[in-house]
C-alpha cells in the first residue's frame, strides 16, 4: 500500500532520513520504533508532503506522491495524527469532528446558499464515533478545555472520520494515563479488524510489541530491522541500537 | 440641529460597521493580521469616486468598486499565503503603503493630494440619495446585507474550515482541505466588503484626499474588531457603535476642534493598547488576539 | 551631465546617512529584542519637538539643547521598555501583539506631539540659509557635510561599541542566542534596557540632525520610520551594519531613481523596495535573516 524508496533528508549538515526503505502492508498495523532522533517522525513529515525529501520516492498504491502537497496527499487517502496535539483549539470537538468528514466546507457559494448544511447523517455520523470512542459526553466542550487524554482521543477520532485507506499515528499514546492507553490499543484492534491499515510510531514498547503486526526499526535515519514483534524483540542490533543510546 | 448630526453619526456606524466586519472576517474568522486592510477601503473609495465623476451609474460604480477591491484583495493574498504572524502584519502593512503612495501620485488619475471634490450622491432607479436621511436608509439597507451575507459565511461549515485554518492550519491541510484558497477568499470577500464601505464613505462625504487611507485611520477599526471581540459580528456591532460614538463625548466636553483630532487619535492609540493588553479577548470574542 | 549625476549622488549619500541613523538605532533594538520597535519614530519626533521647545521656545544654548535632547531620547527609550514593553513581554506578547501595539504606540506619541505643538511645521533656525560648497557643479551645505561626517562616526562608533565593549559583546550574545547568554550569566532584561538606551540616543541624534537639515512635523516619526525601516529590510534587519548599508542603498535609489520618475514617486520608491525585499528576500542583501521566533 505504502512503499518508500530510498529517502534522503538532510537538515543543514545532518542526515536525518538516510537512504531508508520500507513498504507498508494493507489491513496491517505496522510500528516504526527507534532511538530519539532516528528519523521517525522526519519519515512521517515526508510521508504526509510537510517536508520534501532530498531524494527518494514516496509511492501510495501505486501512484507517486512523493512531490504532492499536504492537503492532496491527505485526500489521496492519508489521514495522521500529529505528536503535539493539533486540535482546533477554538472550536468544540462536534465542530473538529464535522469538518473532519468531507471538504464540501471549502466550497463557498455551496455553503452561502446553504447547500452543505449539518445534516442528519453527518450529526450521525459524529455521535458514533465520539459513541465508540467512550467521549459522547463532550461533544459541545470547547477543544482548549479537554483534558489532555481527552485531546488524544478526539484528535484520533476525527483523522478516523476523516475519509482514508492508511493511518498514521504519531505517538498515539504519549503522555496518556494507563486507561486511555488501554482504550487507545482496544480502538485500534479494531480498526485493524475492520481492514484498516495502521502505520503508528510509538516508544512505548509494550504497547507496541502487543499491538503490532510488523515492525521496522530505524536508527540514524536507517531501517536496521524489519520482522514480526517477535522476532523484533529479540534481535541484537535492535537492542544494541536502543541500550547503545 | 440634534437630527441632523444624529444621522450623521448612524451613517459613520453604518459604513465603519461594514469595514469592520470585513476586516473581522479575514482577521478575527481567518487569523490573517492583515494590516493593509484600509488599502482596500481607500480603493474602493477612489474607484467609486472616480467612475462616478465620470458619470458611471452608482449601482455600476458600487460594484466596479468593490469587484476591484476584491480583485487587490486577491493579489494580496497570493505572497501573504506562505507567511504568518508579524511578517504576514509588516507585508500587509507594506502593501498598504503602496497603495497609499499610488493613491498621493497617480495626479492624473487621483489629482494626488488635492483629492477628488464633488462625488455625487448614489442615484439609484431615479432615487436620488442626497438627502443624509435617504442615504443613512441606504447605507443600512446595504450595512444589513453585508452583516446577513457573512453571518451566513461564517455561521457555516465554510466559516468553520476558516476558523479551522486560523487556529491550525496544518491540521486543517491535513484534512485535506485548501488552506490557501480557503484564506484568498477570505481575503478576496473581506477586501470586496472594505470596497463597498469606501466606495459609502467617498459618496457620502462627497470628497476624498489620500490622507484618509494611511494606515493611521485601521487604528480605530483594528480596534473595533478587538473590543468587539475576535470571531463575533454581533461583538464588532456593538465595538462599532461604542467606538464611533464615544469620541463624540469629547466635542461635549468643550474641547476646542484642533486638538479634537489628536484627542480622538489618542483615545483609540490608547485604548487599543490597553485592550490588547487587559483584554486581548476583547468583550464578546471567545478567543484571544494572537 | 557629470554634475547632475554627482549632485544626485551627493543627495542620494545625505538622504541615505538620515536613513541610516534612524535604522541603525531600530535595528540595534530589533537585532537584541526580536520585535519590531515602530514607536522608534515616536521617540525621534518627540526628541525633535523637545530640541524646539528647549532651543526656540526656551531659548537655552544650542550645545546645551542638543545635549539634553540626546539624553531625552535615551530617557524615552529607556520609559518605554520598562513601562511599555516589559509588561507585554512579561505577558508573553507574541510579535504580532508587539508589533501592533508598537504601531499603536507610534500613534500616540505623535499625536501627543501634536497636541502639545499644534500641526504647523517648525523649524530650528540656528543655521541661516548658507550658501553651498560646490564640488564639480554639485552643490552640498556645510550642514549636511556635517550630517554625513557624525552619521559616520556615529556608525564607527557602533562598530566599536558592538566589537570591543562588555555591553555590545552582551548585546551581540543576546541577539544570536538569548537563553545561552542568559546561561553565561548576561541579564537579558539589562540587555534590553541598554539596546533602548542606546538605540534611543542614536534616534536623539538623528532627531537633531533631521530638525536642522529638514523640519519638524507631527507625523515625521512615521515618515522616517517607514524609511528607515525599508532601509534596515533592504540591507538585512537583522545586522545593525546591513541596517546602515541598506538605507544609504535607498538614499541612493530614491535620489537616482527621480531621475527617470517624478519627484512625488521617492515615497514610492521606498515603498515598492520594502514590499519587495519583504516578498523576495526579507533577509535583505547582507543576508541576516528576519527572525521568526
């Protein structure tokens, strides 16, 4: 589904992407973990067209979308989670959720006139998922007044809404109590069983090592380890790279 | 006596009330501190003014001047797009002073600093506006169309996605959505609206110079938007109201007319900077200036 | 023809040396305190009101005026950090709300100006109409040699003031890196308050100069910070070197460019430059990037 070749970042003289190559499986959640600095979520700002690389290829199903924008890449059917908190701070979570949904919201005169109403369905659709997710009940709360578990929930809840085919997470449970994480892991779980794809970045090993189907391993802006959670937790270079830093 | 400059004041609130709302939209719905926003009300102004005295029917001049303050607003927006925060403020504030510069020297076009006298009333389907009753009745019919048009824009899901953009703009691209086109228009709608209110100002003053569009006179409107309150019309309503009517106290008080001028310049200086300062959220607004 | 070409020269080297006064004290004060100080024309046309009232009104010894006009800016300078931008900075005012309360505060005192002075044009008569020296069919007056000599040695002593001195040393380590001199043990606060000082004085001077060659209007303030900012983006805000080299870059411009344009166009000019440094390369020529904290 998601393939990179070769990308080569460079920010002044550090190489913080080096020659790294990965590809992602549908209907799987794949973990890229590593030491701080190892470029992780410097491959997520490629990934999502924030930053382009200085050489390499960024193929999503095909088609290459190493050079397209922000907003094109995220309708070609990538929806991310940031790692800080990327909320509409002034709005409330059912307006966050409802502009999640389509882009009709851009189309002026559609809107004047009062062709892309809130409608049933969109109301609808909001109360389900704030309704899986366990957060109904803040749906009209403004979003700079969440709790910072709430934030992650709602922020995870609308890239969901947010029409996509993949997934990416940056650090979904960072800094979040023991229950949410364990919400956190239970949403994801079943995600992937309705045939999401998920590519997420995580520190938290066991949340990772329990939650992953594949995982790759990047250090110094390099893939150093691709494998099974198992095979993963066992390899020398991988534990070397994490207890050497 | 009292009528007549009762009026007068409504007309100030009614054509202060459209500028400030369209610099409410691209400031306070949008985020984009656009400082140059009186360019646009001063080229509304002239072009009014201008095809006017050429003879242009005033429903035609009104357009014109408004399309052409939106055409500006769009050229605005093309290097303001990629900036944020003060740079985008100092590039706005730079392209106001062009403007302001074109304005003192095009003599042919302009008549420069001599300004251009004798704008006619607004005649419209053989209704002639020159009394200041009939045209405070215009001023609100087209005050009140200007607040419905964006109270619809921004109670709206469009209005939503600008908030949106304003308060993060990343996340926003990362819906998918335009950011780019989405803050254009925002410029292009609030520039046409800073024409319309010009275009009101030159035909109901009658005479416009230059002066009247230097970047001194956005003080007061910046102003209205914040007291108001960033994100509400109904907040920028009231500020307008309050800020046109309060320096008037002054003319009561007795104080002689050449320093009014100065007094009311350092009434709106001041209490800009003590809003921003107290009260950056201003009265009605639900987020702070930033 | 050479004359006209060296005339314009010379005007282009006095227009720039005004300029440059006024940005080298703005750009002082941008380079350490990261915001754009627009009231420093305030402080300049309040310190050239002040030099009238002392010198015409009061009618107290020239020497002794302008002395105490140069202590008048640093002092308003030093009030309206302590008083006005402290409290903001203490708020976490980001640019943009310093910027527009500065712009703010420009207003203020000008119309403080104007209230207090009325809106006539004054003048400092100290030097009556001299004759000009001619140097090859151009004509330059004393004065404005004058002018041109104490803007560079007022620039050299910048130089040496930034270069070899404690407090420009401090200045410098503030301006690249705050937390870092403040870890070394610099004081960034003291460190703003001395660039107020000092820029302010550097205004005081240019305020003086100006009231002599030119005259003293209300919204002069305005006027010379606008050039003198145009200036300082051109050579790059960032550096006070690039502050100097860009406006006298403009005085060239502005002169040498009403030579094809009508003479109401040299606000243009500036104009036109400053929107499209800001558009094209808002590091100026010398490079010095306008921060973005």
């Amino acid at each position: 589904m998601l393939k990179i070749e070769n990308l080569i970042k460079h920010f002044g003289g550090v190489k913080a992407v080096n020659a790294c190559s990965f590809e992602i499986e549908k209907g799987k959640i794949t973990a890229l973990i590593g030491p701080n600095g190892s470029g992780k979520t410097t491959i997520f700002n490629l990934i999502s067209g924030i930053i382009k690389p200085d050489q390499g290829k960024i193929f999503f199903n095909g088609k290459d979308i190493t050079n397209f924008s922000v907003d094109k890449i995220s309708n070609f059917g990538i929806s991310r989670v940031f790692q800080q908190s990327r909320l509409f701070k002034n709005l409330t979570v059912k307006e966050n959720l409802l502009l999640a949904i389509d882009n009709e919201d851009t189309k002026l005169w559609k809107n004047i006139f009062g062709l892309n109403k809130i409608t049933k369905e969109k109301k609808e659709k909001v109360n389900e998922i704030l309704k899986e997710f366990g957060i109904l009940e803040i749906e009209n709360k403004t979003a700079s007044n969440l709790s910072f578990g709430q934030k992650r929930l709602v922020e995870l809840a609308r890239t969901v809404l947010n029409p996509h085919k993949l997934l990416m997470l940056d650090e979904p449970v960072a800094g979040v109590n023991p229950k949410i994480r364990q919400d956190i892991a239970k949403l994801l779980i079943k995600l992937k069983n309705k045939g999401e794809t998920i590519l997420l970045i995580e520190h938290d090993m066991i949340f990772t090592l329990g939650l992953a189907d594949d995982i790759i391993v990047l250090d110094t802006g390099k893939v150093i380890a691709v494998g099974k959670p198992n095979e993963i937790k066992n390899n020398r270079l991988v534990l070397e790279s994490y207890l050497g830093n | 006596m009292i009528d007549a400059y009762f009026i007068h004041l409504l007309v100030l609130i009614g054509i202060y009330l459209i500028l400030a709302i369209s610099l409410q939209l691209s400031l306070g719905y949008s985020g984009l501190l656009n400082l140059g926003h009186i360019a646009f009300f001063g080229i509304g102004a002239y072009a009014y003014a201008i095809l006017a005295l050429g003879g242009l029917s005033s429903i035609f001049c009104l357009l014109i001047a408004g399309a052409l303050a939106a055409f500006f607003g769009y050229l605005l927006s093309i290097p303001i797009n990629k900036l944020k925060g003060d740079y985008l403020a100092l590039m706005s504030l730079g392209f106001s002073f062009v403007v302001y510069a074109v304005l003192l020297n095009w003599d042919q076009l302009t008549r420069g600093p001599l300004g251009l006298p004798g704008i006619p009333r607004p005649l419209i389907f053989g209704f002639d506006f020159s009394s200041n009753a009939s045209f405070l009745a215009l001023v609100s019919i087209i005050a009140l169309a200007s607040y419905f048009f964006l109270h619809r824009l921004v109670k709206s899901l469009f209005g939503r996605a600008l908030e949106a953009t304003r308060d993060d703009e990343l996340a926003t691209r990362s819906l998918g959505k335009n950011t780019f086109r989405l803050k254009s228009i925002s410029l292009i709608i609030s520039a046409f609206f800073a024409g319309i209110a010009g275009s009101l100002f030159a035909s109901y003053i009658t005479f416009i110079d230059p002066s009247s569009f230097t970047f001194v006179n956005l003080i007061p409107i910046l102003l209205i938007v914040i007291i108001g309150g960033i994100a509400s019309l109904p907040g920028t309503f009231l500020a307008t109201v309050f800020i046109v009517l309060l320096p008037e106290l002054f003319r009561f008080v007795g104080l002689p007319s050449e320093i009014l001028g100065p007094v009311r310049q350092i009434f709106y200086a001041l209490t800009l900077i003590l809003i921003i300062y107290f009260k950056p959220r201003g009265f009605y607004g639900k987020i702070d200036l930033e | 023809m050479t004359s006209i070409f060296l005339q314009l020269l010379i005007n282009g080297v006095i227009a720039g040396a005004i300029y440059a006064l006024v940005a080298s004290g703005f750009s002082l004060i941008y380079s350490t305190n990261k915001f754009v100080h627009f009231a420093h024309g305030g402080v300049i046309a309040l310190s050239a009101y002040f030099l009238f009232w002392l010198f015409s009104s009061l009618g107290l010894n020239f020497v002794v005026a302008i002395l105490l006009t140069v202590l008048f800016s640093a002092l308003l300078g030093y009030l309206l950090n302590k008083f006005f931008y402290k409290p903001f900075r203490a708020k976490k005012a980001s640019d943009s709300i310093l910027l527009v309360s500065s712009i703010a505060l420009l207003i203020l005192l000008e119309s403080v100006a104007l209230l207090l002075f009325g809106a006539d044009v004054k003048t400092i008569d100290l030097i009556k109409t001299s004759k000009g020296i001619e140097i090859a069919g151009a004509i330059i007056t004393p004065l404005q040699l004058v002018i041109v000599f104490i803007s560079v040695v007022l620039f050299f002593g910048l130089y040496l003031l930034m270069k070899k001195t404690k407090i420009g040393k401090a200045m410098r380590a503030v301006a690249d890196n705050k937390d870092v001199a403040e870890i070394i043990g610099i004081s960034s606060e003291k460190i703003y308050s001395w660039s107020f000082v000092i820029g302010s004085a550097i205004a005081g001077i240019a305020a003086i100069l100006i009231s002599l060659e030119q005259n003293i209007t209300p919204t002069m303030g305005t006027n010379l910070m606008i050039k003198g900012f145009t200036g300082a983006i051109i050579g790059g805000v960032g550096s006070v070197p690039g502050a100097i080299l860009g406006s006298f870059l403009l005085g060239l411009v502005e002169n040498f460019g009403i030579w094809f344009l009508p003479s109401g166009y040299k606000d243009a000019i500036a104009f036109i430059l400053l929107f499209a440094f800001l558009l094209f390369r808002p590091q100026g020529i010398l490079g010095i990037k306008y921060n973005q904290k």
